[in-house]
C-alpha cells in the first residue's frame, strides 16, 4: 500500500492575463491517481527561476 503526494507549480496552464502560475497537488494511492488545485496565491515565473 503506497502513497505519495507531491504539490506542483503546473506551467503549462499558466495565465495569458497576468502570468500567474496556479500549484496543484497529485495524490496517487496504490496506484489510483487524483489531481487538484490548490486555492492558493498564483506566482509569476519570476519566482519560479530563483
């Protein structure tokens, strides 16, 4: 019975508007996959890169 997570910044859906990049967390659970995003503050790419 394994089970990881791991929150991401998700880039390729990056906003055309402001440049903002939404996070979203993936849980897989033997083997079975779920993904959302996460109702946090977007970054812009600036960040990412440091």
């Amino acid at each position: 019975m394994k089970t990881s997570m791991k929150i991401y910044p998700n880039q390729r859906k990056k906003s055309t508007k402001n440049s903002k990049i939404p996070f979203y967390l993936r849980i897989i659970h033997n083997g079975k996959k779920s993904e959302a995003r996460l109702n946090v503050s977007e970054i812009s790419e600036e960040y990412l890169k440091k």
